[in-house]
C-alpha cells in the first residue's frame, strides 16, 4: 500500500522515465498518458459518430470508398483499445507493484502499428486529391509518396527495435527514430496542404462564385490538416523538450484518431461544399404586355433576352463545371453523371 510519507515523497519529487517507479509523481508520466487515453475516447465518439452519419448521407458510395472508412474505422477502435488497455494495466492491474510503471507492455508499443497504417491510409487519400487536382503531376505527387513511403519504413524499424526493449529507460535509446517519424508526418501533411492550396488558387476562373467557391475549398483544405499537424508538431516538441517524460503520450495517442477525424470530415461536407455553387442557372421572366400594339416589339426584345440568358447561362454552366471538377478533385470523390461530363 502507498503510505502518507511515500505520498508527501512522491509530490515533492520530480517524474522522469529514469526515477518511474521510486519516490515519484506521476503527473507528467502515468498522468500525461491518462489525459492522452481521455482525449483519445472523446476523439473516437467523434469518429464513430462521423461514421453513422457517413454512411446514412452516402450510401450510394463507390464500395472502395465505403470499405475504406470501415477499415479506418476499425484501425481506430483497435487503438482506443490498445490505449486503454495501457493505462489499465498500469493504474488498475499493477496498482500495487511501483515497479511496474518501469515495464514496458505490449500494448503501448504495438498502438503504434494502427496508428501509422491510418497514418498512411489518409494521407495517401489526400495524396490521389492533390494527383487529381494537378492533372496527373507525377513529381510532386510521386514526392509525398516517398516520404509516405519513407514514414512507413522508419514506423516499422521503431516498431522492431522497441519490442526488443523491457523498460521505458531503453526506450530513450530510440528517441531519433521517433522523433523522425514526427518530423516526417507533419512535413507530409504542410506539402499536400500547400500544394492543394497552391494548385486551388491557381484554378480560380474570374467569376465569382467560382473564385468564391475556391476559396472557401482553400479554407476546407488547410483546416482539414491543420490539427493532425498540430499534433505532430506538438507531439515532437514535447519529445525534443522533455524526452525524459511522457509528456508527449496525449498527442501522439491523438494523432491517427485526427487524420481519421479529418478524413471523414471532408467526406462528410461534400455535400455543403457542392452546394455552396448554389444554381447558376437563370430563369426568363415574362412581363405581361399592356397593349396588343406592342407585341411584335416585345416579341423581339424578348428574343434578344433569351439569347443573352442562355449564353450567360452556357458560361456559367462551364465555370460551374469546371469548379465541380475542382471540388471534386479535392474532396476526391466523383459525382453522379453529368451531361456535359463527356466535354471534359
């Protein structure tokens, strides 16, 4: 049992991954990987709910599309999992053994595994946007291939060596490999953000509500992956500045439910996004003539009126329909048929 003079000891005492287990708080170890398990379950609702509501707006979804937020979905549940075995296992289990904070558990090193594969899963989702969007630009889309690629590589080579490792004093010795993995990430995350951003702003076509449209797709692009970005940086930044800790667990534990989190977000607004093009389409008002004499005069102008509608309404059709495109390059999905699809 704790005693009151082990409990005085331990709130005067400074955590650190060396002293775990002695005479030590626990508000930036076992304290930090709490939060982050708290945080992890809010964030998981958040999924499941995004989920229910996916599924019941677009059922008519290609089946690829639909298998893929299922197999998200499960690499996320299997993670809050693993998390909560975690800190089951510490403050439950071994409520009474000190030492066994010091011990690593399989879980905490194997939740590493879903959340890079749903690491991976989104962002190469977002890579075939910005693939689509560049019209099939081999470079730069090949370029965060390879850095996905290489992520991958360095996730499976921390996994290895840290299964290898007993305690969490070992596991400092592998700290670069970590704090690679999160530099990596969140420089995968600015480049595709940037680069939609950047191929958007180009796309703008003069009219309004085209260039409205694109901006406000910018907007959609940038907040999608802004958080998980955060959370690397944030993640990474605790690491360089306390690596002795576990200050870092509640945003690490937080990142592959975001990328989930974001994914289902842009899949979900699809159809707020499309309806932001409004109907561009112009209807021909009749005004009712006064005298008999002036129908001929009126039957004119109202030619020359038509005319000019319908060409207006063939322009806007096209930039309707290149800002469609656009859209649905960026949300990566394609919608039903279209009658001017074959013009494209």
């Amino acid at each position: 049992m704790f005693t009151s003079e082990w409990l005085l000891t331990a709130m005067l005492t400074p955590a650190t991954l060396q002293n775990l287990g002695e005479d030590a708080a626990l508000h930036n170890t076992m304290g930090a990987m709490f939060i982050g398990v708290v945080l992890s379950a809010i964030l998981w609702g958040m999924t499941a709910l995004q989920t229910m509501y996916y599924f019941n707006r677009y059922p008519n979804d290609a089946w690829y599309l639909r298998w893929f937020v299922w197999i998200t979905l499960i690499l996320d549940t299997v993670h809050m999992a693993m998390v909560t075995h975690v800190i089951y296992f510490y403050l439950i289990s071994m409520y009474y053994d000190k030492m066994a904070i010091t011990r690593l558990v399989w879980s905490v090193i194997l939740e590493a595994l879903p959340t890079g594969v749903t690491a991976t899963l989104v962002q190469l989702f977002f890579a075939y946007r910005v693939w689509r969007l560049s019209q099939g630009n081999w470079l730069l889309t090949g370029s965060i291939v390879i850095l996905v690629i290489a992520n991958v590589a360095i996730s499976v080579v921390w996994t290895v060596l840290a299964m290898i490792r007993d305690t969490y004093t070992q596991l400092l010795e592998i700290t670069p490999f970590t704090m690679t993995i999160n530099v990596l990430s969140a420089t995968i995350d600015i480049i595709i953000s940037a680069s939609l951003c950047v191929l958007l702003q180009s796309s703008k076509t003069g009219f309004k509500s085209s260039d409205t449209m694109i901006s406000r797709l910018t907007i959609f692009c940038v907040n999608t992956g802004l958080v998980p970005r955060f959370c690397a940086l944030a993640s990474l930044f605790s690491l360089v500045g306390s690596p002795h800790t576990l200050l870092y667990a509640p945003f690490y534990f937080c990142i592959g439910r975001l990328y989930v989190n974001s994914l289902l977000a842009s899949l979900n607004s699809r159809e707020y996004v499309r309806g932001t093009t409004g109907s561009i389409d112009h209807q021909m008002i009749s005004f009712p003539t006064t005298t008999s004499s002036d129908q001929a005069a009126s039957e004119s102008r109202a030619k020359d009126i038509s005319i000019r509608i319908d060409t207006k309404r063939e322009t806007n059709r096209d930039s309707t329909v290149r800002i469609q495109r656009h859209t649905e390059s960026v949300l990566g999905i394609k919608s039903p048929a279209d009658p001017y699809e074959d013009e494209l």
